[in-house]
C-alpha cells in the first residue's frame, strides 16, 4: 500500500489550475455571479488551505466554486429585492405628505449629500443637539454646525 498524500504539492496545483482554470470559470459563470474569476482564485486558495489533501480536488473545486456561487447569488438576490422595496417606499420626511410643498421640501432634502441630510434630520426631526450629534457621527463639533449650515443655506438656495 502506497502512502495518502496528505497535501497537494506545488506541481498539481499548477496542473490543475493550468488545465482547468478556465473551465472552472466557466462553471462558476453559471449562476450569473459578477466575479467568476475571484469566485475560483477564493476556492483555489481555499484547496491550498487543506490540511487534508481532497480525494479529487477537482471535484473539491466544483463543489466549493459551487456552493460560494449559489451563496453569492442567494446574496445578491436579497440585496435586489431589498433596494426595489426601499425604492418603492420613498421617505416621506414631511407629515404631510400630500401637499405640494412638503413634496418639493422631500425632494430637495433628499438631493443633499447623505451626511448633510443626516444632520439635518437628526437636528430637526429628532430634535438632537449638536453634541449629540457629533457624538452619534464620530464627526467634531465644529463640522457637525458647518455642514448642517451649509445644508440650510443649499436647502434655501434650492428653494429660491
């Protein structure tokens, strides 16, 4: 009885990814993942990182490539039904919500930058002091009044 080989040795591995790197590209392709390539570079890295050589490491392969790809997919999945749900459900920052104004006002506030209408609302509509606002964002002080000012001051030129 010969030995088990308990690694791969650095002259398989270059066989295997020789012959069938591209092969298992297309493989990993089959779930529509963006990152095909990266998809197989992560479960050649994770051969690599056996501490038990696989009886056949190309089937190894094709069921690690496949199990990270229907991962991937079931991710991406849940991340597109997510943003179509958070797209349907625009924020309605204003109460009322059926006047013209509070429309526009909506609109404008929604076309600052994320960290100016973070303060903003938080400031407003939440009611926090600046102190606790900076404390909320890890942003000083001092920024946390000059972008809420600035906001204002963009909010105001957007409505003249």
């Amino acid at each position: 009885m010969g030995k088990k080989q308990t690694f791969l040795t650095a002259e398989e591995l270059v066989r295997i990814v020789d012959q069938r790197f591209p092969a298992l590209v297309l493989y990993a392709r089959n779930w529509n993942v963006h990152s095909a390539e990266d998809l197989v570079q992560d479960a050649f890295v994770k051969l690599v990182e056996q501490p038990k050589r696989p009886a056949n490491p190309v089937a190894w392969l094709c069921k690690t490539i496949r199990n990270a790809a229907v991962s991937q997919y079931r991710k991406s999945e849940r991340q597109r039904k997510h943003e179509t749900e958070a797209a349907r459900q625009k924020p309605n920052w204003f109460i009322s919500g059926d006047s013209l104004l509070a429309k526009e006002a909506a609109e404008k506030l929604a076309e600052l930058p994320a960290d100016r209408r973070e303060i903003v609302v938080l400031r407003i509509w939440n009611q926090l002091s600046f102190d606790e606002i900076a404390e909320l964002t890890g942003t000083p002080k001092t920024s946390v009044f000059r972008m809420y000012s600035e906001a204002l001051a963009e909010l105001r030129r957007r409505f003249s």
